[in-house]
C-alpha cells in the first residue's frame, strides 16, 4: 500500500489498526480534518485485498498512510506496533477502525502540542451505532477521568494509571513511549493491557480532562455471544502479566488498594459455556500464580444482589448486538 515514513515532523500521528470494517474506516478518517502537521497510519490487518484497494485509491485519502500487517503475526496489538514504529508526530493518538473522533476533537488536542506532559487523558463516550443512542460501555472510563477531577486524591489517580486499560482516549508523548520501550502485546486479544498499564507506571507529568474527543461504537454483531477458548486464554494470560507485573512494581499498600482478582475470568467461563473442565483448571492457575479470587463484600448479599441484577440488566440491554459466533 501507499505510504512510507515522512521525513516532515508532525505534532500528531494517529495510529489506526484495521480489518474489514470499510465502511466504518472511511466514517473515522473522515471524523479526522485534514491538516499538515497531523499524521493518519492506517494498518491494514490482512483485510479483503479487493475492498482495501478501494479505499486506498480514493482521492480525498490520499493524505493517509496506508500500511499493511505483512509479519506471521495477526492482531490489533501487532498493527499497533507497526504504527508506532512509522509514526512521527510528537503526540501519539489511537483509535479503532469502527469508532470515531466528535465534532471538534482537533481544537481540544491542538491545545496541548507545546506542552510538556507525558500524558493527556481526555473524557471517552460510546453509543450503539444502529440507534445512535448512549451506551454505557464507556462509563468506567468516564468515571475514573471525573473521580480524577473532582476529588483529586492518590486512591483515584492509583485508579486512572492502572484501571484506564484502553489506549483510545489519550494523547501520549511520542518520546515518552520510546524512552520507556513501552509496545502492545502481540497476541489475539488483549493486547494494549500491558501497553496502558506501562503507560499509567511511567507516567509523571499528566492532564486529565473533562473534554469528549472520541466516541467508542457499539454495533450489531461487535459484542460476542461466544468466546473461543484460545481469546479466553489471551485474556487470562494477559490478566496474570497485568497482576504479577503490578504486585511487583508497586508498594504492597497501593497494590492492595486495587482490588484485583480473578473472579470475573471464572464468571467468563460460565457466562460463554466453556465447561467445568475449564472452570477447575483456571481456578487452580488463578491459585497457582497467587491472584485472589473473589472479592469479600460477595458475601453481602445486598451487595451480591445488586451486583447480579446489574449485570441482567446490562445483558438484556446488549443481547441483540451479540454475535452468534466469534
């Protein structure tokens, strides 16, 4: 595809992994203005050759760098990784193929492309793209960005630099991500929880702020019904490097402060039909790599209510964007 290195240093690259979502690509590059310092990496993740073409042919493209995934290795982390290595903005934004930047989002970056910091975390929304209404997958984000703002504590910011596990969202210095070799995982799901975690440990000058720059999307078909057991694997595997990593880098207070466990992986198994077999055997690797499992306050019952009929409720709320299979 077209597309080599620029020379020119720009003040923004935006790094795109992508797989046959045509449609929804050209609705994100086109949420992105057209400007000299902005730099737009699109790395294909071995799509349909045919339609991808398409794309890359189109004229009011042609300002995008159009790469492609040609290692053995698949994956949004791989394509990450790729974008990095071509980006050459000082600021570093990521998206998704199937989201897109709001109305306005490039006058609320530009802001901050002389300042210093090593991080700037911006306010996340999310909508279900059929009905254009307001999802609420993005609400744990937003949470943590106003609890940052509004009551500016060490337990809140402990919970921005290791709770804030996707990548979309922030402006991250090129020079920081270099200096601390921070990369994504490369593997099938899961990949940018190292790379944010790593981000929020060697972060020392941020922003966060209460501004909306992008918009996560929820489509019919995006959410899965079923998850294989090699993802499943992914994630947990991911998960216990997220847990050992933290419980060896922090102090034991702060680490404990965090309240991870591993109950939701057992929940996972249950909720995808992965069987008993899988069950006992994840319980024993949680145990085996010393990760607590459940949370004390289950024991409340109230709260255990609460807890269940929220997840009912969510489910009920999503069940016709499930895909029937991954």
């Amino acid at each position: 595809y077209k597309g080599e290195k620029i020379n020119v240093k720009k003040d923004l690259s935006i790094i795109i992994p992508h797989y046959n979502v045509f449609e929804l690509l050209r609705k994100l590059l086109d949420s992105i203005p057209k400007k000299d310092n902005i730099e737009i990496i699109v790395i294909d993740d071995k799509s349909d050759e045919k339609s991808f073409k398409e794309i890359v042919k189109e004229k009011k493209y042609e300002h995008v760098i159009f790469l492609k995934n040609d290692t053995n290795k698949k994956g949004a982390g791989t394509c990450r990784n790729i974008g990095l290595e071509k980006a050459t903005g000082k600021w570093v934004l990521f998206a998704d193929a199937d989201d897109f930047f709001v109305q306005g989002f490039y006058e609320k970056v530009a802001k901050y492309f002389d300042s210093d910091y090593d991080v700037i975390f911006f306010t996340p929304t999310s909508i279900y793209i059929e009905t254009q209404e307001i999802s609420n997958i993005h609400i744990p984000y937003e949470r943590l960005i106003l609890n940052c703002i509004n009551n500016p504590n060490a337990l809140n910011e402990l919970l921005l630099r290791y709770k804030f596990l996707s990548p979309w969202s922030k402006m991250i210095r090129k020079d920081f991500i270099c200096e601390n070799d921070i990369m994504f995982e490369e593997v099938i799901a899961a990949n940018d929880v190292m790379f944010s975690t790593k981000v929020g440990y060697h972060m020392k000058k941020f922003l966060v702020l209460n501004e909306i720059i992008y918009c996560y999307t929820v489509r019919y078909g995006s959410l899965t019904k079923n998850m294989s057991e090699q993802v499943f694997d992914a994630r947990l595997n991911e998960f216990i490097k997220y847990y050992h990593f933290l419980e060896t880098k922090l102090e034991q207070k702060k680490f404990e402060l965090l309240n991870l466990r591993g109950q939701s992986f057992l929940s996972l198994i249950l909720k995808y039909k992965l069987g008993i077999k899988k069950f006992i055997s994840v319980f024993f690797v949680l145990r085996k790599n010393r990760i607590k499992i459940f949370e004390l306050r289950l024991l409340n019952p109230f709260y255990t209510f609460r807890k269940i009929s929220g997840i009912i409720k969510q489910w009920r709320k999503d069940k016709k964007y499930f895909t029937k299979e991954l």
